[in-house]
C-alpha cells in the first residue's frame, strides 16, 4: 500500500502534509503536490494532516488514475521536504471540484 494525491490538492498545495512525512516522499508540481509510491512507507501521517482531504491510500476505489499520476510526475517534480505557504487563492478553491479538467498543471513547482 502507499497514498496517492487527488485533484483535492489542486489549486490549493497545503504543505501540512509534506512537514509530518518521515521519508520526505512529496514532490511539487505547480498547483498541487504529489507522492512517490516507491517512497511512501505507508505510514499514514499525511493523510489527516491534509485540510482538504486530498491525500488517500491506494487500496479505496478508483485511485488507479492518482497513482498513476503520483508516479509519472515524483519523477520529474522537484522534492519538497518543508512546509510553505498555500497557494494565495487556495480557501477559495478547497471545495470546488472538476479541479483536474481545470487547472491540473504539469509543470514543475518553485522548488525553493
């Protein structure tokens, strides 16, 4: 088992996740975060610490999709070992949904 990323993250990428990870597992794109499966140790702490709900573990249904996704680009997305601020607009964005088709970037985060 490990924990993926979902479109929750979009728009938002609080980092609460990434200051509690013990294997600094989270790589950030853009607008969103996301986990390397072959990293993750499956320990869980992220997943509460994630005000939006956007971090699940692989075994609920139809997150194939996610791990995929988590995969590809925690190969290419710079590593993130520490806490920063949230996109500015990120309250405004937490619940919408359809974030994926809207807004999903593939572009690397700032990394700094």
């Amino acid at each position: 088992m490990t924990y993926i990323v979902n479109d929750k993250c979009i728009k938002c990428k609080y980092t609460d996740c990434v200051e509690v990870c013990p294997v600094d597992c989270f790589y950030e794109g853009e607008n969103m975060l996301v986990i390397h499966p072959d990293e993750c140790i499956d320990c869980g702490v992220c997943e509460p610490e994630c005000p939006v709900d956007a971090i699940k573990p692989d075994t609920e249904p139809n997150v194939e999709k996610w791990l995929e996704l988590n995969r590809k680009y925690a190969e290419t997305w710079p590593n993130i070992t520490a806490k920063k601020a949230a996109l500015g607009d990120a309250d405004a964005h937490k619940d919408e949904t359809g974030k994926f088709e809207k807004y999903f970037s593939t572009e690397p985060g700032s990394g700094d």
